[in-house]
C-alpha cells in the first residue's frame, strides 16, 4: 500500500540465490506479469501496474502501467506504445509458444480488453473489447496463449473464457468455482489444463 522503490522485475543469475532489480518504473508501480518467449528466452515481456490500495481507496491504473520489452535477458527494457492505450491499469501478457511473434495482452483500460501483437511486440491491435475480459481487474486479469495454436488463447476474469480466433471472439467455459486466478497449460498436450481460482485448484 505504500511507495517503495522495491517495486519492479528481479532476476537471479545463480537460482534464486540472490537477486538484482532489472526494471524498475517508479514507487507505485509494480510487475503483475511476466512472459518469455520460450524458443528465446532473452525475450521477456513485463505487464507493469501502477496500483495503489488504501484502506478508503483502490487506484488501478498510472503513467507507470505498461508493457516493457526485454531482449538481452532483462539487463535492459523497451516501453511498448504502439497501438496500446495511452493510460492503462492492470496489464497481463502471454507469449505464443506456437508463433512467438504473436504476443497477447489483456490490458484493463478506459477502452481496454484483448490486444494481440503479430510481430514480436513492435505493434499491437485491439481485437476484443467485450467489458467480461477486464472487468473488477484490479482483483483478476490474466491471458493464456494455447502453446500449439496461435490463434487460441484465455482470458481468466469471474469466468474462464476461450477464443479460437485470435482473441475476436470469445466464449466461457463452464468450470466447477468463478474467480479464476491462474492456468498451466501443458506444453506438450494442450488439452490438460490446471486452474486455480477461488474455489482451489481444478484439472
């Protein structure tokens, strides 16, 4: 709840015995995602949220949301703009394992939802606007690229949420709890998926 220049992206060199902040955005403002590209992984992409709770007040959204882009490892990082709302709030993004050009990223924003990039994050197009994929962001907003296909992709919101179309369009998926905090999809068979949401875990 309060300013801290402890905010940011750390990596270890030495597994997690000690660790370096590599991207640090200002005292609000903190890291609530993180994708690499797996066939690169000196390419990583940071959802970053400027966000603060107080016991009277919630502020989702600042000058330091955005998605920075690393492609040494983290040592330094780009801010990705083109084609991305000018103001944002909570940030979630996902790398395509099956084409890691494309990038998703769920963005709460005053005009937000999915956006999708289709080269490597040098551009970014809107693709779905539907209120259901960012709503009561500040408590859940996450984006799952299937790792075979491109063009499926999750939104985990009150609902879980599939497109098979790139992110135009998407449909819910009847799971046993609402709430959904987090997914595995495995990368080898993408029809075994772990969830997590309120309720605890599911397969």
């Amino acid at each position: 709840y309060t300013p801290t220049k402890k905010r940011g992206v750390y990596r270890s060199q030495d597994g997690g015995t000690t660790w370096q902040q590599v991207l640090f955005i200002n005292e609000t403002t903190g890291a609530a995602d993180l994708s690499i590209d797996p066939h690169n992984p000196r390419i990583l992409y940071a959802g970053m949220w400027d966000h603060q709770r107080t016991p009277w007040s919630v502020r989702s959204g600042g000058p330091g949301s955005g998605i920075h882009q690393s492609k040494d490892g983290g040592t330094t990082w780009t801010k990705l703009s083109k084609g991305l709302p000018a103001q944002m709030g909570k940030v979630a993004v996902d790398v395509s394992a099956a084409n890691p050009q494309v990038v998703y990223a769920n963005i709460e924003a005053k005009k937000g939802g999915v956006f999708r990039s289709d080269d490597g994050g040098g551009s970014w197009k809107q693709v779905n606007s539907e209120r259901t994929t960012v709503a009561r962001a500040w408590y859940y907003i996450e984006v799952f690229a299937d790792p075979k296909n491109e063009n499926e992709v999750y939104v985990l919101n009150a609902p879980v949420l599939k497109s098979i179309d790139g992110g135009k369009t998407f449909q819910p998926i009847a799971v046993a709890h609402t709430d959904q905090h987090d997914m595995w999809i495995n990368p080898n068979d993408p029809r075994n998926i772990a969830l997590a949401n309120d309720g605890g875990a599911c397969i």
